[in-house]
C-alpha cells in the first residue's frame, strides 16, 4: 500500500487501518449497512474518504484525486490525523486489563 496514490476499496476495518497507517487517500464504494457504513460515515464525516455509491460517483472521485493534487493532498492529511501513535501496544494492554491475566499490566500506564 505504500506506493499506491490512493485505494478503492469496501470500508472493512482491517483494510480501512492498514490505509490509514500508510496514510493514502481513500474511496469507499458501496458500503452495505451496518459496520460499513458506519465506518464509511466517520471517514467521511473526518474528511478522510470519499464515499462513492454509484460506478459514475467512483470515476469522478478517482479522476479528481489523480488529476487534483490539491485534492489528494487533502485527503492525505485528514486520513494522517487519524494516525495513533502506538496503537497496537494501547490495544493489547486494554485487552490484558479487561481479561485480568498479568498483575503487572493492571499497573502499566497505557500510551496515549
């Protein structure tokens, strides 16, 4: 994903992380309800996506980021601000605390 100019893409978790983390410009397309499109709203609602629902909305999303650096630039810092630093570690410290399984978690401050 680090050399991609942007990615199309459903709006799972997983894929909309690893984009962030690299920190390209997103287009979501066709979010089906529920957890899509809950996430394809935040996104968008951050400005950090644009959410395209018809084949005509993708290609003028698509050309305007390719041929608009102003645009894709843009999008690149809201999807940047997005970023947590140290994230995975604040992940699975909460998950230790919750599940009470290390003493010496339950006293480690969480990174923020």
């Amino acid at each position: 994903m680090g050399l991609a100019s942007c990615i199309v893409t459903k709006p799972g978790g997983l894929t909309l992380s690893e984009a962030i983390c690299a920190g390209i410009p997103i287009v979501l397309y066709r979010p089906v309800p529920g957890q899509e499109r809950n996430n394809a709203l935040y996104l968008q609602n951050k400005q950090a996506a644009v959410v395209c629902r018809t084949s005509s909305e993708l290609l003028t999303a698509m050309t305007g980021i390719l041929e608009l650096p102003s645009l894709r630039l843009h999008l690149q810092s809201a999807v940047r601000k997005l970023r947590q630093e140290n994230s995975s570690d604040r992940i699975c410290l909460d998950i230790l605390r919750q599940l009470n399984i290390m003493e010496e978690v339950s006293e480690t401050p969480i990174p923020v």
